[in-house]
C-alpha cells in the first residue's frame, strides 16, 4: 500500500492560488496528498494553475477551481459553499490573497479609494473568509494561516502606508483571533514575507520600464522578473542574503504552519522570512571597515 501522504484526507482552501506563492502553495498541498480549493479572478492563470496542479496528481476530484473576487461577498461564499459541497469539510484555511494595488499616487497623497480597496482585499477578505469558515474549522480543529508581509512590521515603508497598515491590521488580527479560536483547538498563525518574485510588482500596475523579461528557473512562475528585484537581490542594504525569495520558499513555510504534528506549539506567530531585511538598519547597511 502507497504510504499516507503528509495532508492526505485535508480539505484546504488557499486564496489568491491562481498565481505566486498562493499557487506554489497549492501546488505543494497537492503534492502532499490534500484535497485542494484553488482561486482567483483571473480564469486564464486559474486554469494555467489547474493543469499545473492535475500534472501531479492521480486524483482529479481532488482538486476545485473557484473564480472568484474576494473583494466581494458572493465570491467569498462560492468559495466556501463549493469546498463543502466537493469535499464535505474543511481543514486548512490559507489567507494569501492580497496586493499593493497602485493608482498611481502616493506617500500621504494615496486617495482614499485606494485606501478603501486596500483594506478591502488584505485585510477586510481575511476578517471574513474567516468568519465565514469558523464553524467548520471548529468541527476538524482546523489550522489558518494569513500571508502578512514585512511591510506590516515596525519598519516604515512611507511610499505605500495603506498596504502596510493593512498587513499591520493582519497581524494584530491574527493574534487577537489566535487567542480566542485556540479554546477551540484551531490554531492560528502568518507569515511575513520579504521580496518575493511573484506577479506582485505587476499587480502593482508598475510600468513596463521596470520590469526585465527573464525566464526563471521555477516554471510555477510567471516568466517575469524585476530588475527591481534584481536590484534590491545585489544590494545588501536591502536583502542581507543576496537573492530574493522564489514562492516555493514561502509555500513551505505555510505547510509548516499549516501542520500540526511539526508546528503545534505555535500559535498566533508570524514567522518572517525575508532574507535579513529587516534586521538592517541604515547604520548596519554600509561597510564599517571602509569607513574606518
Ligand atoms: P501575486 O500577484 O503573484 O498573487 C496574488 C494572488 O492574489 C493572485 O492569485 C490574485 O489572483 C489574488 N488576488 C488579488 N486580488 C484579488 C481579489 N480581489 N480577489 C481574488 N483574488 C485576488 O502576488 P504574491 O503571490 O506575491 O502575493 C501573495 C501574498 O503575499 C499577498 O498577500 C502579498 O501581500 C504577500 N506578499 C508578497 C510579497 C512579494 O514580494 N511578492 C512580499 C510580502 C508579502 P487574480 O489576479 O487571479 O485575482
């Protein structure tokens, strides 16, 4: 008989897998066995991540594929609704959709729709996918895990505030619900990423000047990367570790939280991975010795 596979039997849904780390993620759960709900609002990249994800398994019934806007409530309940009537259950929920939608302003001058559309999808999507969940997490003593961001953490990133004030909201959501869901044995927790090369600068609606198309190694990427990501990879005041992360990198610390025998100690944390940007201070980014 084939071993069990680490998710085997889970119902998980992962927002925003249509793409990026919430498609490596997908991807990897499938790998592992979980009975998975993909979605997004793109139908083109969901089906290019269906037939990414029916390479690897034998189980095609395993796997449902949801179009859906989060921003609004139906597609929050499609989601939901189409997860329990396909796998009678849910598990795992991964809150990672998300983006630093632009509309071309900036700093204290960001309008306030923007503000408004920011909160809506990191934050106000995540306060209700989990509402929405909750019963059912209970009844399995499910696991969640937010995709947050570095932004949301003590450093300031002045040219965005609403995306990282959002990611701070996050956090201290996700610590505040932690506490209360664990009585009931669902546990609770995020991670903070760094530069990631994923479609997220793109999403941004950055213009074409700053992006360099270059295939990546990983073909669960878009064939895009950033010359600002390649910029932000060589410099050591920004990314201490010297590349920046692929989605896979993140995925696996989201199957790490996301499983209870390796992680269950740990609860309403955020674990950040971020090559070392944010341990760098302005100080500490040049070279003492050629100060010196
Ligand atoms: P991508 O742009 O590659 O993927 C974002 C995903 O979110 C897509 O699948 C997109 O689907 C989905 N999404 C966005 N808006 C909506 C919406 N309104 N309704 C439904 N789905 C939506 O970005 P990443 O993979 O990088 O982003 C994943 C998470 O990681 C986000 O929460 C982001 O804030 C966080 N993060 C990313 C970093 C990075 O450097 N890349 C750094 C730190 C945090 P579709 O377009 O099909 O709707």
């Amino acid at each position: 008989m084939a071993p069990t596979k680490r998710f085997s039997g889970k119902s998980v849904i992962i927002t925003g897998s249509s793409n990026g780390i919430g498609r490596a993620t997908a991807v990897l759960f499938a790998k592992q066995g979980a009975q998975v709900t993909i979605t997004g609002r793109d139908e083109e990249r969901l089906e290019a991540a269906k037939k990414q994800i029916l390479k690897l398994t034998s189980k095609p019934n395993d796997l449902n594929v949801v179009v859906a806007n989060l921003t609004d409530s139906k597609g929050l309940d499609d989601i939901v609704n189409s997860t329990l009537t396909k796998f009678g259950k849910i598990d795992i929920l991964i809150n990672n959709a998300g983006a630093n939608i632009s509309d071309g302003t900036l700093n204290t001058d960001q309008s306030i729709e923007l503000y408004q559309k920011t909160f809506q999808i990191n934050f106000q999507a995540v306060v209700e996918m989990i509402k929405k969940t909750k019963e059912h997490l209970i009844k399995t003593k499910g696991e969640i895990v937010n995709v947050s961001s570095i932004a949301g953490n003590e450093q300031a990133f002045s040219a965005t505030p609403y995306y990282c004030a959002a990611k701070s909201a996050l956090n201290q959501y996700t610590r505040c619900i932690a506490l209360d869901l664990i009585q009931y044995g669902v546990r609770v927790n995020s991670v903070s990423p760094g530069v990631v090369v994923t479609g997220f600068l793109g999403a941004m609606g950055l213009p074409d000047e700053f992006r360099d198309k270059v295939t990546t190694s990983d073909d669960s990427l878009e064939p895009l990367n950033f010359q600002m990501a390649n910029f932000m990879a060589s410099n050591k005041a920004c990314i201490p570790a010297g590349f920046c992360a692929k989605p896979n990198d993140i995925a696996e610390i989201i199957l790490f939280l996301s499983d209870r025998k390796k992680s269950q100690y740990i609860v309403g944390q955020s674990i950040v991975a971020d090559g070392g940007t944010s341990l760098v201070t302005g100080m500490t980014a040049f070279d003492m010795h050629e100060m010196i």
